[in-house]
C-alpha cells in the first residue's frame, strides 16, 4: 500500500508542474504578443512625428503651399493623434487618404498642396496602424495588408516628391533642388544657353548663399526614408519580410495604392 501510495503522489506532482509548465508558455506566448504590440505602438508614434518634421521642411521649403492660419490645427490633429480633421476640395469635403495624396499630385494648380500631402500620409498612417483602436492587446490584431499599402505608398511618395511637375513644367514642391538650379531651369526654359559668366550671376550664386558645387538637400528623402524603415520594422514584427518596389513599377502607377 504504501508503495501504491508512493506513485500516486508522484502521479500528482508530475502532473501539477506539467500543468505549471503549459500554463508558462502560454502565458510567455501572450507576453511575447503584448510586448509585440507596444513595440508598434511605439513604431506609428514615431512615424508619426516624422510626419510633423516633414510637413515642417515642406512648409519652410514651399512657404506658399500651406494655409498658416490651418498648420496649428494640423500639428494638433498629428501630435494627439487624432483623426478629425477633413480638408475641402472643390467645395466637397474629403475623406480617403488616397483622395488627398491625388490632389496633392496633381498636376493642375492646388492651393495650400503641403496640406493635402501631409493629411493624406497621416490619415494613411492612421488607418493603417488603426490608430483609433489603440489598446491592441496582440501584434496579431494590426492589419498586415494596410500595413504593407503604407511600406509601398512611402516608396512610392520618395519618388513622387522628387520628379513631378505641374502643368507648366514647375515641381509640384521644392525638396532637394537648390535655389540656383530652380533659377537656372526658369532662364532655360525661357531660351538661354548658359555660359559660365550666367551661372556666376545666379542670384543665390552671386550672393554667395549657395554655390554650384553644392550638395542637393536630400533631408526630405532621408524623412521619408525613416518613415519607410519604422514601417519596415513593424512589418518584420508581424513575420512579414517587406519588399522593395522597383523604379519601373513606381513609375508606371498613377495613383496611389
């Protein structure tokens, strides 16, 4: 009996640490997933403040492309991370983030284009990291597709915001180029061959502000680009290998995904 008795208590406690021992997984798989999720909600906070440093340069770059009586109330909506603010076109409120990031590059003449831009890559983020639901208990509760759509629209703004030109052959905004070669394109455009004597007299040249050996402003790319690899990070904690985009493929789309 007292053998029996002997293997039964063993019986038991191997149970009771086997069962201890279960429970710890579990419990270390929702500690891992929680942990997943602050670490995103630590990622789309700072994408977000990227999404202020860049409409700041954009603003100072392009001081005629912003309504300033509005940029307080913008800065507001992205800082508290809110989703409340809604632009007019055309005398119809608009919604989608694709619709700003449309007008944004359009090539027709828009006022205050910086607003359009920055709304709609916030109002992107936003969705995309369903700001509005901030308690996310697991990693697994963010929606990899919108998460991806952001990763290739980011790549895809990169290039936008570099090449594209209005109808009148002007850039739709001012980013990397200096002074001088935005003056110089003008005079070109208007018939002249330049000479050395020409880019001498250069206003920003002559000036002595800039000069023609001077590096471009890539800051704006390297915003965007931070932007990209914070995204790339959350997509990598969700098990997803981002993929690039190749120039050809960014080229031949017209809209936003």
């Amino acid at each position: 009996m007292p053998y029996i008795k002997n293997i039964v208590l063993i019986l038991l406690t191997l149970s009771f640490f086997t069962g201890c021992i279960s429970i710890k997984k579990e419990n270390l798989g929702e500690v891992f997933q929680s942990t997943g999720a602050i670490e995103i909600k630590k990622d789309y906070k700072k994408v977000t403040k990227l999404v202020i440093k860049l409409k700041n340069k954009l603003d100072k770059r392009n001081p005629r492309a912003y309504d300033k009586e509005m940029a307080s109330k913008i800065y507001s909506e992205i800082d508290s991370l809110e989703n409340n603010l809604d632009l007019k076109f055309k005398n119809s409120s608009v919604n989608s983030y694709k619709s700003y990031l449309q007008i944004a590059f359009s090539k027709d003449d828009i006022k205050n284009r910086n607003d359009y831009l920055i709304l709609g890559l916030y109002k992107q983020i936003y969705e995309a990291y369903d700001i509005s639901s901030s308690y996310k208990i697991t990693a697994f509760s963010y929606d990899k597709e919108k998460l991806q759509k952001l990763y290739h629209n980011l790549q895809i703004l990169s290039w936008k915001i570099k090449v594209e030109k209005d109808l009148k052959d002007n850039y739709l905004f001012l980013t990397w180029q200096n002074n001088w070669q935005i003056e110089l394109e003008k005079k070109v455009k208007n018939g002249l061959k330049p000479t050395w004597k020409d880019f001498q007299n250069l206003a920003y040249i002559k000036s002595g502000e800039e000069n023609i050996f001077g590096y471009s402003n890539f800051s704006f790319e390297h915003t965007i680009l931070h932007m990209k690899n914070r995204v790339e990070m959350t997509l990598e904690r969700l098990g997803i290998e981002p993929t690039e985009m190749s120039i050809n493929a960014i080229k031949s789309l017209f809209i936003f995904l």
